[in-house]
C-alpha cells in the first residue's frame, strides 16, 4: 500500500506515559539499575521527539513518583542527577519550542533543582509547539488531597461557598491546571496499573499496556499503540 493510500493516523492529542521497565531492562543485560535510567532518559528524548514530529500537543511522563523516596539512596541521587543535567540542556527543548511544565510537589526537592525548574517554565512559557510535562516527586492522590486543601482554605477565608466548588474548578487546582486530560495512556514493561499517575485525569483516558521495557521503546512501539486507539471508541459514559 502507497503512504498515500494508508489511514491517515489518529493522533491523540495528549499522551501520558509511565515510562516502566528500566530496572529489568538493566537486570536482563547485568548492568545496574541506574543504566536502565540511563538508557531510559535517551528514549525519552527519542519519543518526545517523535511525538512533536506526528503532531502530539502534550506529553505528560512519570519520571519520580512520591512512592519512589523508598528506592536506595544511589538510585534516587542518579534519578535526580538525571533531572538535574536535563534540566541544564532544558534551553534544548526551549529552541525546539517546546513548553516545558513540572508536576507534583517541588518542596522536598533540592533547592538547585527547584531553581531550574522555574526557569525551564519561565524560559519556555511562551513556546507554541509540543508541551512536555514532567511528573516529579508527584502522586495522584496528594495532588487531589492538596486541590481540596486549596478549595478549603478558599472556603474557610470566605472566599468561596463550599456549593461553587464543581469539577472545573477543581481541575484548576490540580498541578495539571489548563491541561486537557490525556486521550491516550500507554504503560510499558507488562505491568497492568496506574500506580498513582494522574487518577483525576485518567476518568476517561484509553489504557495502552505493552511488553516492551521502557529503555527498549521506540517509535515503532508508539506507532503501534496508536493504531489501537485509534480503534477505540471513546464514549465518554454516552452510548
Ligand atoms: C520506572 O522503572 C522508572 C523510574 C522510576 C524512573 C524513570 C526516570 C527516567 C527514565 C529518567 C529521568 C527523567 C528525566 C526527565 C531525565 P523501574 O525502575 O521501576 O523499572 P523496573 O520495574 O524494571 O524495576
């Protein structure tokens, strides 16, 4: 079949990734864990890539979840270190006019890390092309719980009656506040969970579960899951 005669793919707009696998990716070869991670960060740059290439308006990936503080102390400083020297090349991403959004609670993070990250979104606020979100010391339910603090504190001041509060406005104070939800969620590695990633956000996202190991994921896999979303068909709780 000729390019010009194939189904034109359906691009999801939003794509979430739990970029899993790592680990047993490294265990496989007898490396340490770390050169998973390692191999992990170079897919990671391959497929934000190719999603910005296929026309994918937001990329949202899972890099260090509030679960992760009970990893050993190395992997946790080359998970960190892997962030930190991303974070220093983030004027890459700012020329390829990508915008760049950090999610999840930046307190216990360290301060250089936090400095960065403010700059990667102040340098890169006003870029028109893909966005990119990056999931840090984040967890599904402390962000809910920290959206309801927000609207409580708003309600005890007097500034809002508990009544106004409606889905809409309890988005705007979740850290993906502007984001449209993901259409599509594809978790590597053979694992079949959310593990905390984006449960508000999820409601009516399509799950893609593949085999494949993160560090081993190429366009080809995307490509492939897709195509499966593409045969989806998304009722939104209608019939
Ligand atoms: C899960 O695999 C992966 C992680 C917890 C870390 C992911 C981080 C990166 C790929 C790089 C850091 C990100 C940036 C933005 C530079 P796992 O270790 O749980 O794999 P396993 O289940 O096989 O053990």
């Amino acid at each position: 079949m000729s390019n010009e005669q194939k189904e034109p793919l359906v691009v999801p707009a939003h794509i979430a990734i739990i970029m899993d696998g790592n680990g047993r990716w490294a265990k496989k070869r007898g490396l340490p864990r770390n050169a998973g991670h390692r191999q992990g960060a170079k897919t990671l740059e391959n497929i934000c890539d190719y999603c910005q290439k296929i026309g994918v308006r937001y990329v949202t990936i899972y890099a260090f979840s509030t679960e992760n503080w009970k990893r050993p102390q190395e992997e946790i400083n080359t998970i960190m270190d892997m962030l930190r020297n991303y974070l220093k090349e983030a004027s890459k991403q700012t020329r390829r006019n990508v915008r760049l959004l950090f999610l999840g609670d930046r307190a216990p993070l360290a301060s250089d890390i936090r400095q960065l990250m403010n700059q990667a979104e102040k340098d890169s606020a006003g870029n028109t092309g893909m966005t990119l979100c990056i999931a840090v010391n984040y967890g599904g339910r402390a962000e809910i719980v920290r959206a309801a603090r927000s609207l409580a504190r708003l309600a005890a001041q007097g500034d809002l009656a508990p009544d106004e509060i409606g889905e809409q406005l309890f988005s705007e104070h979740l850290y993906t506040r502007g984001i449209p939800s993901p259409d599509l969620l594809i978790r590597p590695s053979g694992e079949l969970r959310v593990s905390n990633f984006l449960l508000w956000q999820l409601a009516y996202t399509e799950f893609v579960f593949m085999d494949v190991l993160w560090p081993d994921f190429s366009p080809l896999h995307l490509d492939q899951a897709i195509a499966q979303y593409a045969k989806r068909n998304r009722r939104f709780g209608g019939i």
